[in-house]
C-alpha cells in the first residue's frame, strides 16, 4: 500500500506532463491561429476603408486610357534579293491629328511599305516623311482619319525618381504598357549609331522596354509625352543546358530619347522635309574621360562642364571668343555636365539662334554670347558638316569636323 501511495504522485505528474505534450501544441496552434486570423481581419479592414491603393489602381488605368489611343503599331518591308521580304516592325505614335506619327528612325529606314495598326484595330498604309539618323527619330504619315494625338509635356522639367510609362508592341505583344520610374538623364548608351555627334543624351529608365518597343511613347503620370523608347542595355543569358546563349534579352536598363529634342526634330521635317542642327565649331572632351592626374594638373576637380580642345577658325564659337581650354559649364542657364547634354542643347536650337555660352577660364566664369550656325548630319561618315563652312588656313577642309 506504501508503495502505491509513494508511487502515485510520481503518476500524477507522468500523466499531466503527458496531458501537456498533447494538450498544449494544440493550444497553442489555436492561439496562433486565432492570432492570425485577428491580423487578417485588421489588414483586411484596413484595406476597406483606405482606398490609396484603388485611387492610384484608377490613375494607372486612366493614363492607359489616354495614352492607348495614340499608340500605333508599325510593320514595315522591304523586299530584298531573291525575291524574299524583310521585315521590320516596331511603335509610334500619334504626333497631329492631320496624320503625322513619330516612331523611330531604325524602324522604317529602308523600308519599301509601311504600316500602321491603330489601337481600334484599324489597318492603314503610310509613308515616310522623313528621318534624323543622328537622333533615330522619323515622321510617317497616315489619311487615317479620327486620330487623337498623344498629349505632350512641352517645356515640362523632368527629374529622377519620376514615376514613368512605356507603351508600345514588346515582342508582337500590341498595345502593351510598363511601369517604373526615371532612372537617370543626359545618359549616353552606344546603340550604334555611327559618329562622335550622334544623338546620346537619353533619358534612362527602369520600366520594362524590349524589341517592339521602338518609337512608343514614355509618359509621366498625367500621360503626357516626355519621351520615345528607343534602345536597352541587353544582358547575355546561358540555356538552361548551359550549352548555348541568348542575347539580346533587357538587362532592365530602358533608355528614351527627350521630348525637346523630339519636337525639334520630328517639327523641322514635317515642314522642312530635313533637319538642320545649331552649331557652335568645337571639339570637344569629358573631363571625366581623362585620366584623374591630367585632371589634377589641369585643375579639373569640381566635376562641372566640358573641355573645348579646339577652337575652328571663323566657326561661332571662335567669333564669340570661345578658347581652347575653356569649360562650358552652361547653355542659357542650363547645366552642361557631359558631352552628350552639351551637344543636345546646341543641336537642339534653331541655326541663328543666339544662345549664351557659361565657361569657366583661369578660375573665373564669363558669359559668351554665340550666334549659333547651321549644320547638316551625313550618315555616311556620322559627322556634323557645316553649312557654308569656311576652310581651314592650309585651304583644306578639317580632317576631323567640329561640333
């Protein structure tokens, strides 16, 4: 009987600790359950009663809305050798209701037939009206009648971390829209264009943009133009059998070209059928090009404007007093911290056009004013050629073209 007596307690807690082991994961399972279901309730609550999401889920949709009817998109041919058809195809969009759209120049240079699809679905022919290799922009027109052209945002400021929207045709996928935000500006990106004065001054962006993309719009967040999707930094991708690659694919980096320079471009061929850029007669170098001890001794360390490095005689940057070795830091205010920002906003300008120079010359600013020439692109060699240029002492034209 002792014994049973001794043993008994020693029983009673085998059996609650037994009791505990099952009992109590399943307490506790319950609580944790019924703690989650009480945050699912809250969230949930919260999410009815705060409509910020649905508001921006409807300013999405209503940039899709305003921006969509605008789009085209554009399959061009040409009929090559051998009786075989090649085949180009891209996006535009809408630039005047009188037929007018802007694409890209690499969609339809070269091509024999184009044609446009509206958003509607329509089907129309168009032809070229023009094109700026040195930019890739290209005017067609279309007698599609009831077009709505895109809305612009001229003389609008654009600034990094602006929220953005790509539209276009992503590998045939029609009428598609991307979200992200601006990136960077005045990026230079080598998309093959040929020439030290080809077009670099692009806005860069992470919202996805891929083949098919060409020439469709980039719009802010009241979609309006700020931009065109014309060229991405593409990224190698192994197989899954590691035995072959693919390139070509985005590696997330978008770059578009400005909408100021569009409007120069797209307006000088609709009326004049050419393009002809402001000039100013420099070469021109990046400091940051340089290596950082030639910097040094030069006494380039503030990291603003750009090097001239040659001055061409009787040019309008020589007759407005412009020297080698001057940094331009600024063109009628505007900041000019690369190559590529400095050419935008000179070929950007009308020839004849004054413009006021800021350079920076034995540590003192001064203010130039420049009566810009007038330039023509020639593909062939990539250059800017100038108009009644004058030549050189030797009586020979410069080997080497200024901007």
């Amino acid at each position: 009987m002792r014994k049973i007596q001794t043993a008994l307690p020693g029983l009673v807690v085998l059996a609650v600790a037994l009791a505990l082991l099952i009992v109590g994961p399943i307490a506790a399972q319950r609580i944790a359950s019924a703690r989650t279901r009480a945050l699912v309730t809250l969230a949930q609550q919260r999410l009815d009663g705060d409509d910020l999401l649905e508001r921006i889920n409807a300013a999405t949709r209503a940039i899709a809305q305003t921006v969509e009817p605008s789009v085209v998109y554009i399959e061009a041919s040409v009929r090559a050798p051998g009786g075989r058809s090649a085949r180009s195809n891209g996006s535009g969009w809408v630039y005047s209701e009188d037929g007018y759209i802007v694409t890209n120049a690499h969609v339809v240079n070269g091509m024999d037939s184009i044609g446009v699809q509206l958003s509607d679905g329509r089907l129309r022919r168009a032809q070229l009206i023009g094109l700026d290799p040195s930019t890739d922009i290209a005017v067609i027109k279309t007698s599609a009648q009831g077009l709505i052209p895109a809305r612009r945002a001229t003389d609008e400021p654009l600034y990094q971390g602006d929220r953005v929207f790509a539209f276009g045709s992503p590998f045939g996928f029609k009428f598609s829209m991307s979200e992200g935000i601006v990136s960077g500006l005045g990026r230079h990106a080598a998309t093959g264009r040929r020439g030290i004065n080809a077009y670099t001054n692009y806005i860069q962006t992470d919202a996805a943009i891929n083949p098919g993309n060409s020439g469709g719009p980039l719009v802010d967040i009241k979609g309006r133009v700020v931009g065109m999707n014309t060229a991405i930094v593409t990224s190698p991708e192994r197989s899954l059998d590691g035995a072959s690659e693919v390139t070509g694919l985005s590696g997330g980096i978008g770059f578009a070209i400005p909408l100021e320079t569009i409007e120069v471009v797209a307006d000088q061929l609709i009326n004049n059928g050419e393009v002809l850029k402001g000039f100013l007669g420099v070469a021109l170098q990046d400091p940051d090009d340089m290596p950082a001890e030639q910097r040094l001794e030069m006494g380039l360390t503030d990291g603003r404007g750009v090097l001239v490095t040659n001055v061409s005689r009787g040019l309008p940057a020589d007759e407005a007093g412009v020297q080698p070795l001057d940094l331009i830091i600024a063109v009628d205010g505007v900041e000019t911290p690369t190559s590529p920002v400095l050419r935008a906003e000179i070929s950007n300008r009308t020839p004849g056009e004054w413009v006021t120079l800021t350079v920076l010359r034995d540590g003192q600013e001064r203010d130039l004013r420049v009566k810009l020439g007038a330039a023509r692109f020639i593909p062939q060699t990539g250059q800017l050629v100038p108009i009644n240029a004058q030549d050189d002492d030797r009586g020979q034209p410069p080997r080497r073209r200024p901007f």
